[in-house]
C-alpha cells in the first residue's frame, strides 16, 4: 500500500532531507584523489550525528557503514574502506538519514580529479535523466511515465538504466512502495497523488544494463565492467508540482 504523508510527516521529511544534501556538499568538497572512502564514511556520519539524527543506512540488513561508495564499475551498495580514490576514476556516494522517525535518501556521482569525456557525459545524462523524471513526478500522471522519461533519455544517448534496480517511496522506513524502475512503458503503473514520497534514482551504465554482485554480498558491478553513474533525490508529490526534498 502506498502511504500519502501530510504535512506534519513531509515537514520531519524535509528535515531528514535536509541533513542528507548537507552531507553531499560536504562529499563535493572531500573528493580528490588520495582520499579514502572510509574518510568520507567517516565525516558523513558525523555530520548526520551533529543534528540528532542517525545514518539510515548503518545497520540496514547489516550493511555496515554510514555511506555507500562505489567507484567506476561499482553501480551501487559499494562498501567504505581503504581504497584510495585515483585521478580520473568517478564515485557514486549514496546517503540517508533519519530524523524524528523519517527518510531522506539522495545520491550524487562525481568526478575524481580530471576525467574521461566519456565519463563526464556519463555523469551529465544521468543526473539530466533524474531532472527530467522528477519533472514527470506530479498529481494524474502515471508513476511510469517518470520510467519512461528516464529511460528514453539515457537510450536516446546511448546509454542503459540499470534493470536489476530500481527506486522507491519513502517515508517512515527507507523502502516503502511504490518501486520506481528507470525503464517502462508511459501510462502504467500507480496513478501519482499529492503527498506521494519518492526516491527517484536512475542508475545508467556505459555499456550494457547487465549487472552482477560481488563476493561482499553487497556491492553491485557492471557485467562489462564499464563505468556507472547514480543520481538520486527524495521528491514530495504536492499541489505546486514535484518538491525535491533532498535539495539545500
């Protein structure tokens, strides 16, 4: 079933929210070669911890870190260590939060000092497709048409969406329904209603959609081991159109 939040839910949302785009800024600031994950781990939740509340993703079916971060190939779940970040590599940082009972979850993928064209078109398509899907995110329409939208852009510059994958409502817990695929047909799926909660998250490789997981049990890579890129915002379905939450 899908829960519609009133005001008083979406206002702990926005908080949540809030405190998640904060990190990410700090996250534009930190990376550069020589950097460790962990480092980022590490300041991210110290920054979540500041305000109260708690990392939505520590503990998550035993995940054990504050951020995902996953580098070039990776496409999701990559867990923080030791690795240091190298020129020219990209890095997908994933976050949530939850204060006073509720979600925010954003990501962003950046660029590691000076890379590929191919890379920087990459992560410019990606995070167009998620600007473009959030668009589509408003009362009447149809939760496939944001799909759709993502979909169609990314193919149209000859990339893929990822398929094994896909976005979520949000709220009171992290996954709530309704799934979002990046890929599907306009005019299907849940009818889109004021106070509907959405992590919209399109997940778009180099080559093709194929992925695999690795022996960690969480960190997903590409098939072909071609570079992928992550975007994804917390959005609030209101009578004004789509509000992204997860935005200072």
């Amino acid at each position: 079933m899908i829960e519609l939040k009133n005001k008083e839910q979406l206002d702990r949302m926005r908080t949540a929210s809030r405190i998640v785009a904060e990190v990410l800024e700090i996250m534009k600031e930190m990376v550069k070669p020589g950097v460790t994950t962990e480092q980022l781990d590490r300041s991210a939740e110290q920054h979540i911890l500041k305000y109260g509340a708690l990392p939505a993703f520590k503990g998550y079916n035993g995940f054990p870190a504050t951020l995902c971060t996953s580098v070039n190939e990776e496409v999701v779940h990559g867990i923080p260590g030791l690795r240091a970040l190298r020129n020219g590599d990209i890095i997908s940082i994933d976050c949530g939060a939850i204060y006073d009972g509720y979600v925010g979850d954003s990501a962003i993928t950046l660029p590691v000092g000076e890379i590929s064209e191919e890379c920087y078109k990459l992560l410019a398509v990606c995070e167009e497709s998620l600007k473009l899907g959030i668009v589509k995110a408003r009362k009447g329409n149809r939760l496939f048409d944001i799909s759709h939208t993502v979909q169609s852009y990314v193919e149209k510059n000859g990339m893929s969406v990822v398929r094994d994958y896909v976005g979520h409502g949000i709220g009171r817990r992290m996954h709530e329904e309704p799934q979002i695929p990046n890929f599907g047909k306009p005019g299907r799926g849940p009818r889109l209603e004021i106070g509907m909660a959405l992590a919209i998250e399109p997940m778009v490789n180099l080559g093709g959609y194929q992925v695999e997981s690795l022996e960690d049990g969480w960190t997903v890579v590409t098939k072909d081991r071609r570079a992928s890129a992550h975007f994804e915002h917390t959005v609030a379905i209101t009578e004004n159109g789509p509000e992204i939450l997860t935005r200072i």
